[in-house]
C-alpha cells in the first residue's frame, strides 16, 4: 500500500473553501457564491475520482498518541460509500442553487454544506477508528447548521434533538474505543476483525456488550428503534436539498459505522450466532416495519419521507446482521439505491413546495397535471423504492429475502422475507397514492384548470438524473454485484 498526501486533497479542499466562503462578506454577489460553492463541489469530486482510481492507498496525518494515529486508508468499502456520496452531493448542491433562492443566508448555507462534504470524504477514507470517531462527532456538529437553516422555533428544537441523540449514539461508540484498544491488537481497520483472543478468552460476554452497545450507538445516526425520534424531527425541517443529503447520505455514516464495528474490528465469525445478533436483527426488523407503517400513517409530504427513511435503513442493517455473502450484498445494494432514490424523492418534494407551497399530501391532488415531469420523476423513484422490477430496489430486496432464507439465524430466516414483504405493500400504500391522485384526480377536479407550475432546469435536471439511476441501475445491476462480491468474498474467507 502506497503513502500519498494527495489523500487530503479531496477531505480538506471543500472544508478550505467552505470556511472561506463563511468568511466573505454579506454583500457577496449571489454569482460569486454560487462559483465558489461550484469550485468547491466539482474540484472535489474530480479529487475523489483520481483517489479512488490510484488504487490502496494510505496517509498518517499526525499521532495523537504512539498508539493512536490520525490515519486514512482507501479501500474498497470507502470506496464505495465516497463515490455514492459525491455523486449525491454533488446533484443536491446544484440543485440547491436555484433551491435556496427562496430561503435567506444563502453563505452560511454553502459553507456548511462544502464542510460537511470535506467531512463525509475524511470519514470514508478514514483508517482506524479513533479517526472515524473524530470525524464522525464533525460531521455532527457541523451539518447541525444545515438543520436549523431556517431558525424557526420548530427547527431549533429538532436540531437540538439532531444533536442530543447524535451526541449519545457517539458517545457509545467512544466507550468501545477503549476496550477494543485493551483487547484489540490494533485499531486500524482489518478485514476480519482486530480482536486478539489470546486477550478475550474470558471475557467473551463483556466483548459481546461493547459490540452491542457500538452497534447502537452507531444504529442511533441509523435511525434504529428505540432512537430513531431525531431523523422525523430533523428532516422535513430542513432545506429540501439538506433534507435530501441527511436522509440520503448522512444517515449512512451510521451505517458505515457499523460495517466497521462488525467486520472489520470485531469480526463477523465472533458475533455470529451470538444474542448480540439476534436482538440486533430483531431490532431492525422492526424499525422496518413500524418506520413503514408511521410513513402510511404520516400526512405531512417530507415528514412521510423521513419516516420512510427509518424503515428502508434499516433493511441495509438487517441485511449487514445476517453475516453471510448474500445478506452483505443485499445491503450494500440497498446503501446506493436508497441514497440514490432517497434524495430523488426529497427533491422532487422540494421542487413542489417550491412552487406550489403545498407541504402535505391531501394538498396534492391533480399536482401531476402541473408538474408532469416532476411528478413522473417521483413516481419511477416510488416504484424503485417499492421494488418493482427492474427499478433498483428490486435488486437489493431480492438478495436481503435471499440473504436471509439462507442464514442460520433461526425464526429470523423466514421472518426476514415476511417483514420485508409487509413493508413494501405499506411503502406502496404511502407513496403510490401520491402519484395516482396526482395524475388522476377525479372527474371533478378533472374540469378544474390546471397551470404548469414546473420547476426550472436547474433543480429538474439532478432530480431527472437520480430518477434514470435508480432504474438504470436495477437494470443493470451486474457491474455493482460484482464489485460488491469482492468485498464480500474478502471479509468472510478471512
């Protein structure tokens, strides 16, 4: 593995550029900002390209202690998780040039959004796990901003909440640090475990609590039952485009999170069959169900889809505790189709208040007759997150039922796929409706006029753009598959 300092490039090149736009002055030309923001988004990604293309590659900041490097390393799941992010990111951030025309402190909007991207990538490539912790509490503290954008009463209050639960999930994840320092042989990121079990012997049963309690922790930014009150809070709240990259991307740091706790710190072969497991999964299956069932029930447009992000993250942590090649595939899948499709919705939901002002979903009736496109979008987005063959999430649920018809974990083998199904009939129950009165509204609106109302190119094109990758990418899924065979093949031949 090669040493590069081109590795920083890409983590600090948008945080550099974030700070100085949050340091211009206030009279800055909106035409100003928006190239700065535009630099500072696509100069990143090009970095991220060119890093992620150089192959294994590895860089020691400093040392905080002997023991204790600030390190990155790029390997195949920072890989995955960077590219998945830039490609969000990047969409998001030009759509929101046109977006946040309607909203004030616009700078301090870019700036933080330019910060926390420089963040995302410095988690990503992070190569220990004191280094993912640190830039994991950043990410935190700095895309709270994005959440109290507005600075109502309302947004305050679930910024606080953001923080608070962040803040306590984290925290659990920091008093694992410790003991993974005593009983690990490193804490830098191995496939298959860092656990020394000429140290374990004995104390198994401790090693399985601090698992557990890293793995909710980490489950808290993941939206999982019994902490997932933030994530309905924070999201609708947001700026369309921040409420797109929080559910889209941000709750994926949890995830990630726990990718690493469980494959490459403790090792799947330790916690497999272990009540760690079982309570985990029983955990997640639930969130599947009652995030899915909240959404049905939720009137608000974002706030259905917050809700409905607390259900499909979950289906990623089901999949990653099921500890086989399969469920591990499925999972990962589900990270990029529900990133992608995740934000497609958030922002064909910004592009309606935009320019209707409607906010609830009893508002919407014959919105497909004024926003065609917008709406059409939306609708190849919902069918995507259904799972209707060959939109993506089709591909991702089909290897997470057969994940878990093919694993050792009891009940949970046959439950998995019976959840699984239950919660795409009610993901179709609150999402369908929308596009179905949308375009259909009844004879007797049917005679109303309706005036187009569509959105400009600026903020249709990132929404069209994820719309055809969420089915394009289920139609041709084999590329994904593969590189996430690899990975898989890699973590359990260990």
């Amino acid at each position: 593995m090669k040493e590069s300092g081109m590795l920083l490039f890409p983590i600090f090149f948008p945080i550099i550029m974030g700070i100085l736009l949050l340091l211009l002055k206030n009279s800055i030309k909106r035409a100003a900002m928006i190239t700065l923001t535009a630099i500072g988004l696509f100069g990143t990604a090009i970095a991220v390209i060119g890093v992620i293309g150089s192959g294994e590659t590895a860089f020691t900041l400093f040392q905080l202690t002997m023991r204790l490097p600030v390190y990155f390393k790029v390997d195949a799941v920072g890989r995955l998780f960077v590219s998945v992010v830039t490609i969000v990111w990047v969409l998001a951030g030009i759509y929101a040039f046109r977006y946040m025309q309607h909203e004030d402190c616009n700078k301090r909007y870019f700036g933080f959004y330019l910060i926390v991207y420089g963040v995302l990538v410095g988690l990503d490539f992070s190569g220990n796990l004191i280094t993912f912790y640190l830039f994991y509490e950043c990410m935190t503290l700095l895309s709270l901003p994005l959440v109290f954008h507005t600075r109502t009463r309302e947004a305050v209050m679930a910024g606080l909440k953001y923080l608070f639960y962040s803040l306590a999930g984290a925290y659990l994840a920091l008093f694992g640090l410790y003991f993974i320092n005593r009983y690990g042989n490193t804490l830098t990121f191995t496939a298959g475990g860092v656990l020394d079990f000429s140290l374990v012997e004995g104390h198994e049963g401790l090693l399985l609590v601090v698992a557990f309690l890293m793995l909710m922790g980490f489950g808290v930014k993941a939206g999982l039952f019994p902490m997932q009150g933030w994530l309905p809070a924070a999201h609708p709240v947001a700026p369309a485009p921040a409420s797109a990259v929080l559910s889209g991307i941000i709750v994926k740091s949890g995830v990630l999170g726990i990718i690493r706790v469980v494959y490459f710190i403790f090792g799947a072969e330790f916690l497999k069959g272990s009540w760690v497991q079982k309570v985990f999964l029983g955990l997640a299956l639930g969130t599947v169900f009652l995030g899915s069932m909240l959404a049905y029930l939720e009137k608000g447009l974002k706030k259905r889809l917050a809700y409905s992000t607390v259900s499909q993250v979950s289906y990623i942590l089901f999949g990653l505790l099921l500890l086989n090649p399969a469920g591990m595939t499925g999972a990962f899948l589900h990270v990029i189709f529900h990133a992608v499709i995740k934000s497609g919705l958030f922002l064909c939901a910004g592009a309606i208040i935009f320019r209707t002002g409607k906010t609830r979903v009893d508002e919407l009736r014959g919105i497909g007759k004024e926003m065609p496109v917008t709406i059409g979008c939306m609708t190849l987005l919902s069918l995507a997150l259904i799972g209707i063959p060959p939109a993506s999430g089709f591909v991702s649920k089909w290897y997470l039922a057969v994940g878990s018809l093919s694993s050792e974990t009891g009940f949970y083998s046959w439950l998995g796929p019976v959840v699984l199904l239950l919660s795409a009939l009610l993901t179709a129950g609150y999402l369908l409706p929308i596009t179905m009165k949308g375009f259909f509204p009844g004879e007797e609106e049917s005679r109303k006029g309706f005036v187009r109302k569509e959105a400009d190119s600026v903020m249709l094109v990132p929404i069209l753009l994820l719309a055809v990758l969420a089915v394009v990418l289920g139609m041709f899924p084999g590329g994904l598959i593969s590189l996430i065979n690899n990975i898989a093949q890699q973590l359990f031949q260990m």
